[in-house]
C-alpha cells in the first residue's frame, strides 16, 4: 500500500493517515464514546466505497470514521500483533516487559502499532469530552489487533491484548506530561540573550528558520519515548505530507 510518514517518522499506510486527519478535523476527539459507539452500516458502506476509490468524503459521522480505521486494522491478512504469542503477552506483567515485547514485533508492525498507541493517546488526553480512558480505548482496540479462529481463545487473549495496550497508552501519555513539565520548566529565552544568540548562530549553521529553532528547542522528544520507532533518520527526509497523496478531499 502506499505509505507516508507520521511525526514520529512511521511509515504508516496513507490511507490511515488521511482518515486521522479528518477525524481530529472533524472533533471526533471530543465525541462521546469515540471508537465505542458505532455508526450507521449504510454510511459506513459509503465512506468505504469512496476511500476505495482514493476520496475522503467530507461531512461524515466521525464514529463511522472510527468504525472504519478499526475495521482497516481487523481485516489485514494478520494482526498487528499476531508475530507474538498469547503465553508472551499473558506473561507481560510491568511496563519493562512491555517495552520488551514490542521489540519483538516485526518492523512493519511495530510502526502500525506506534500510530496506533498514540492515536489512543490522543484520545485519552480528551476523556473530559470522550468519556474514554485508557482502559476503554484498550478495549476496544484489543479485539482489532489480532486475529484468533477460536472465538474463546479470541476473548481470552482481547483481555491480554487489552492490558498490554493500556500499558503502552498509559507510558505514551506519562512520557507526554514529562515532555512538557520540562518544557515549562526551561527558562525564558527573553530572560537570556546569550541563548537567543546561540539559537541564532546555530540556525543559520542548520539552515533551519528561526522561529523552528525556538518552536522546537523546548520540545525535543526523550529518546525513551521512542520505544519502537521503524524509521531511521533517512527516513524522517520525508515527512507525512510529501507528495501528498494519491488520496482526495470532497
């Protein structure tokens, strides 16, 4: 499939991106019980038909939107976490266990699955709105992520999947508030010329405009935070917009 870059530097299908992107347009973040409830089947049909064609329709139900990226991630040939085994997951009890299992994860896998966590994320820092914590954004993306025959073994393992999911969502969001306790507590470039100065030089050496140089100085990723990024730096040349996008807006 085609694929684009999110900002974290994933290689992410392009379709899901463009889904993303209209459902945050959309305030499907702060829609009650988003990825809980579902949409009409008749809308859901539409919107499916016309993204097979490369459209995204404006003006639809951002629950059918949802519906739709947990039906993309359901029906792939194999789940995105089909690579590890139920008695893995069962035994992944702490968050270090947890960063050591997506090491596991092929590559491929590992970059939906990064997306995927932040998009929960995302949704999470909106519960005030949503009335969706971290549980039950887990939950309902538990059942997506893998594919099982058995319909018990299915339940069974949706339950691991769904703790393990947590996890990952909860670490995403504490790694978030670190980020920006730290931006905040970074002093004042009007307070200190020397490191406006010193921004200054370093941008012209870079060739990166100023007002970049100071959006980004404060809000450097940690690299904990990049717990199973697929991209290398290469890859980053390309971002999630370039040469946008087979993909239409209507």
């Amino acid at each position: 499939m085609q694929c684009s870059y999110d900002a974290r530097g994933n290689s992410v299908p392009t379709i899901l991106l463009m889904m993303q992107k209209r459902l945050y347009a959309e305030g499907g973040l702060k829609a009650e019980g988003i990825f809980r409830i579902n949409a009409d089947n008749t809308q859901e049909e539409y919107v499916r038909n016309k993204l097979n064609r490369g459209v995204v329709p404006r003006g639809i139900d951002v629950h059918c939107l949802a519906g739709l990226i947990k039906a993309w991630l359901r029906e792939l040939p194999s789940g995105v976490l089909d690579s590890l085994t139920p008695e893995q997951v069962m035994h992944c009890n702490t968050e270090d266990d947890c960063i050591q299992l997506t090491r596991l994860i092929p590559s491929t896998e590992a970059a939906l699955l990064d997306w995927a966590i932040n998009l929960m994320a995302d949704v999470v820092q909106h519960e005030q709105y949503n009335k969706m914590d971290a549980r039950n954004i887990a939950m309902v993306f538990a059942p997506n992520m893998t594919q099982m025959a058995d319909p018990l073994t299915a339940l069974i393992h949706a339950v691991q999947v769904m703790n393990f999911l947590k996890t990952l969502i909860l670490k995403t969001l504490r790694e978030r508030e670190e980020l920006a306790a730290k931006g905040r507590s970074l002093p004042s470039y009007s307070d200190s010329p020397t490191a406006i100065t010193g921004i200054h030089m370093e941008t012209i050496n870079s060739g990166v405009p100023h007002d970049e140089a100071l959006d980004g100085s404060a809000l450097k990723e940690p690299h904990t935070a990049k717990f199973f990024r697929s991209a290398t730096l290469s890859r980053l040349e390309c971002s999630a917009y370039d040469k946008l996008w087979s993909f239409q807006y209507e």
